[in-house]
C-alpha cells in the first residue's frame, strides 16, 4: 500500500470549473439537411445549416457559460501548501518552543486580496453622523470616502464563503 503525501495529492488534481449548469446537450435534426445543437437549460448554441455554420454564440451562451463566467480561482489561491514546525508544548498545551523541524504540510485555501471589512449600517441622520441636504436626500452617499465606518466586533457579521 502507498503512502500518498499531499504534494502527490496535489499534483494528480484536476480542476474543471463549473459555476452554471446549462444543461445537458441536445441535438435534432428537422430532415432538412438543418442541424441544430443547444444547450436544454441555457440555450443559444450554435447551428449548422448544410454546409454553412452559423456561430451565433453571446458571451454567456449555453455552450460557452462557464468558459466565460468568473471561476473561484479567479478570487481564491485553492492550492496553497504551508510547512507545519514541530513544537514542544507543556501538559497545558502551551508551545514552550518552535523547532526548526517541519512536522508535515498542510492544505491552505486562502483569498487572492484581503482587506478589512468596514460596516456602514450605523450611518444615518438618527446617529448625527450624516447630514441630508434639503433636497436629493436619496442621493447622500454612504461609505469609506465620507463617513468612518466600524469594524464588525461579532464574528458572525460580515461577507463569507459557503
């Protein structure tokens, strides 16, 4: 039996990126020498007329969707790899000291940019942190140029990955 590390893990994934079901492919044929082939959920294939092709493909067609959507390794480093040091912990689990060993590798998934996330829910005329004009009062903007936001304090506010 083989032991597998994860660089060997790694390096025999592939990756097929698929952000929108189009459907499964369907073909007909009207007996007129006319061969139509479509996506069934995202239609807009192409055809083929005799001899002549007609490529009548937009952007987000059936058959060319996810070629041309926004994939999430556009956003995320999916295979990051970090050394693991070994460490001398206490019985309290404490680490007492980082060795210079490396005790394996882990997987890391992590975001391509990072910022920190400001919320602006707080700003309005109630909390004397915006002023409206008399009129266009719709039109104030609320935001990182022209108020402070806050730091989310509970973990469970903000904008996640699921």
């Amino acid at each position: 039996s083989k032991t597998y590390t994860l660089e060997d893990t790694l390096s025999e994934t592939s990756t097929v990126y698929w952000r929108v079901d189009p459907g499964q492919m369907s073909g007909s044929n009207s007996g007129t020498s006319e061969f139509k082939n479509e996506r069934l959920l995202i239609q807009n294939g192409y055809s083929v007329h005799g001899t002549l092709s007609f490529d009548r493909q937009a952007p987000y067609g059936g058959s060319v969707v996810n070629d041309n959507a926004m994939q999430i390794d556009s956003s995320l480093n999916l295979f990051g790899v970090e050394r693991v040091p070994k460490k001398r912990k206490d019985k309290f689990n404490n680490t007492i000291l980082n060795e210079n060993d490396i005790a394996g590798k882990r997987w890391v998934i992590q975001p391509k940019w990072e910022t920190p996330m400001l919320n602006f829910a707080n700003i309005s005329a109630d909390n004397n942190n915006i002023t409206y004009p008399t009129t266009f009062s719709e039109s104030v903007p609320r935001g990182i140029w022209h108020q402070f936001g806050e730091i989310p304090k509970d973990p469970s506010t903000g904008v996640f990955l699921e």
